[in-house]
C-alpha cells in the first residue's frame, strides 16, 4: 500500500538512525517499527479460547426458559409494591 505520512522530527530522527545502523531502506525500517509497535499493543496469546459447554437445564416439559426471567421480574414486582404498601401504612 503506497500512502504518504507525515513524521514527527523526533521519530525522523530516530528512523534513519536505524537505517544507517542497519543498512537498510527506509521501507524496510519503517515497516519493521511499526511492526513492532502494532505487536506490542497486542494481548499475549493465553491459549486456548474459553469455550462454554453447553448441557441440558433438567427442566420439565412446558417450561419455557426464555420467560423465568419474565416471571422473576414480575415476583420482584409483586415484592416491591408489598413493600411499599407497608410502609406508607401508618
């Protein structure tokens, strides 16, 4: 990919120090530094990736999983309004 970049004087500086020292391009010595840099930045590898086993819930026939937190929510609901009604009794 050929795109133009503008260099700070410091890391102008910095690069063809490298080059020379190097005996290398100036391509070659900005793809490596910034190689290098993108790398760093990275995550290390940890592994594996976490995986989740799925298994089976032992619910009964007729039970829908998708709406217990449906349930819950209305039992908090129910809780809630009890609550409160207690406490505004005098």
């Amino acid at each position: 990919m050929r795109t133009t970049v503008t260099l700070d004087e410091d890391v102008e500086i910095l690069l063809k120090e490298v080059m020379h020292a190097q005996r290398r391009s100036f391509k070659e010595t900005l793809n490596d530094a910034l190689r290098a840099g993108l790398r760093a930045n990275r995550p290390a590898n940890q592994g594996e990736p976490f995986r989740v086993e799925a298994r089976p819930l032992g619910l009964r026939a007729g039970i829908d999983p998708g709406g217990l937190n449906k349930l819950l929510d209305e039992m908090e609901e129910e809780e809630f309004l009890r609550s409160q009604a207690e406490a505004s009794k005098p």
